[in-house]
C-alpha cells in the first residue's frame, strides 16, 4: 500500500468513529467542554435547592417577626388598659381596706383581659 491509500483508510476510519468530519483532536475539546457543562448543571442545582431552602427560611423568619408584632402590640393594649385601671383606682378612697378590693378587681380585670 501506499502513503496516500493510507492516509485515505485512515481519514475513513476517524470519519466513521466521529460521524462527521470531525478531527480527533477536537474531540478532547469537546469532552473537556461535556465535563465542564456536567459540572455548571450540578452547581446550578445545588444553587436551585440551596435558594428554595432560603427562601423557605426567610418565610419562617417572616411569619415570627409578624407573630412578635402581634404579642407586642397585645401587650401594650393590656398594659394601656391596665394603666387606665391603675388611674382609675387613684381617685378611689386609700384605705387599706379599699385598696386590696381595689387591687383585686384590677388583677381581675386584667386576667379577663388577657387571652
């Protein structure tokens, strides 16, 4: 055989293991870029779940400062009723006798207040 009946067999041979014209050479390439895609696809996944679980925190965060916001202004309408009650009392007679009926009934209205 010669060099060019060679060289023909040869280039048939990397035609049909390529499907295309395809240089071998190039082939390397192209599993470096496969390999590199296949790992931006894993990260992009990774990037994906760790974003929903985020996402998923900051709804539970949300929903604590909301029932925090709650209870603090719960709180302060007790307390301003109880002030009221507190000033209430103030113009009642201050004998010791009154003031633990008094006392009594502001701890009573404050417990009916309170849910």
């Amino acid at each position: 055989m010669d060099e060019d009946t060679i060289d023909a067999r040869l280039a048939a041979v990397e035609r049909t293991l390529t499907d295309s014209e395809t240089a071998p050479a190039s082939l390397a390439d192209e599993a470096t870029l496969q390999r590199r895609l296949t790992d931006v696809e894993s990260k992009i996944d990774a990037l994906e779940t760790r974003l929903a679980d985020t996402e998923g925190e900051l709804t539970a965060v949300r929903a604590h400062v909301g029932d925090a916001r709650r209870v603090d202004a719960e709180t302060e309408r007790i307390a301003e009723r109880a002030l009221a009650l507190a000033r209430e009392t103030d113009t009642d007679d201050e004998t010791p006798t009154r003031t633990m009926s008094v006392l009594s009934r502001l701890f009573a209205r404050l417990r009916a207040l309170t849910p």
